[in-house]
C-alpha cells in the first residue's frame, strides 16, 4: 500500500459551500478550515473521482476497471473502501506563509439575480455567493494498493474532471487534477 498525492489546479473561481449562511454579505459560504483557508473534503473527491471512473468504465471497460472501482471505491452499499482520501488544501508551505490580514484576499463574493420576461431584475431575487479565487489544491488517496496499471487507472479519473464544487455547470470551478510528484515537502 502507498500513498498517491494528487494536485487540483483551479483555473476559476470555485464554491465548495459550507452549508452556512453569510448574512449580509453572501447566501452562501465558502468552506474554511480551522486556520480560515479554503479546502476541499475528501468525501467530495471521492465522489467526484468515482463518477469519472464510472463514465469511463461505461465508455471502455478495459480502460477503468470495475475491480479497480470496486477495490479503490467499495462496493455500492456492500464493501468499504480500502482508501482514504484526505481533504483536498493549500500546499503545507503557502498555508505557513498567509497571513491572517492576507487570507481575506483568497475570496470574493459574486452576485446574481433572476431576470423576468421583460428583462427585468425579479423582485427579491438578488443572491450574493461567497467563492474561492483559482488556487492550487493538494490531496492524497492512503493505502493505495500496489497493483499493476492502478496508477494508470486513477490518472485517467483525474483527468476526466475538468469542474467541480458549486455552479459547476455555469463556469465555476474549471480544473485539472493529475497526480502530483513531490520535489520537496509541500
């Protein structure tokens, strides 16, 4: 068993919610850890690394396997997973290096409204969402099993990923996620 650390390049602006209300300055809010820095979960991941294994098993099943689905995501409602899935953060180095004054800039709040017939702004429909500028994310998959074309499998998931997180279908959230070979510590 291993550990894969893979990396989330956010090319937009991006929304992973909190489920909390902002007040007066966003219906919606951005997910923060502990030192007030935006991240991923793990659970989230998974279930979006899963879904692009998925389709890619219904188009070539040779490509992605079920046994690997099976091995690195469990069975649906039977087997759990043998791997974890860490949340998705800040290189190690960046979050040491923000500082409390600074962490405000890493977001923005965007506002829309819902337009009637008449093209007209509707009457109480000004919404105000929270986001995350684009930024580099890195995660990690532990107890990875060591079996041959593994590796390959999940890169060709990681690469079927191109958006998440909220309004993921209106251009938030455009990415790339790839494996990641460290250098150094992040």
């Amino acid at each position: 068993m291993s550990t894969i650390i893979y990396k989330i390049d956010l090319f937009t602006h991006w929304h992973a919610g909190s489920g909390l209300y902002g007040g007066t300055n966003a219906n919606l809010t951005v997910i923060r850890n502990q030192a007030g820095l935006p991240f991923i979960p793990g659970k989230t991941l998974k279930g979006l690394i899963r879904e692009g294994a998925e389709a890619i098993n219904s188009l070539i099943p040779d490509l992605v396997t079920n046994q690997f689905i099976d091995t690195i995501f469990g069975q649906e409602d039977k087997v759990h997973s043998i791997c974890f899935f860490s949340n998705a953060e800040l290189s190690r180095k960046f979050s040491e290096n923000v500082r409390d004054k600074q962490k405000q800039y890493l977001y923005t709040t965007i506002a829309s409204t819902a337009i009637d017939a008449m093209g007209m702004a509707k009457d109480q429909s000004l919404r105000q969402m929270e986001v995350t500028l684009p930024l580099v994310l890195y995660g990690s998959i532990e107890h990875f099993p060591n079996i041959p074309g593994y590796e390959m499998q999940l890169s060709y998931c990681l690469q079927w990923i191109k958006k998440l997180g909220h309004r993921r279908t209106r251009g938030f959230g455009r990415c790339e996620l790839s494996i990641y070979q460290p250098q150094s510590n992040l």
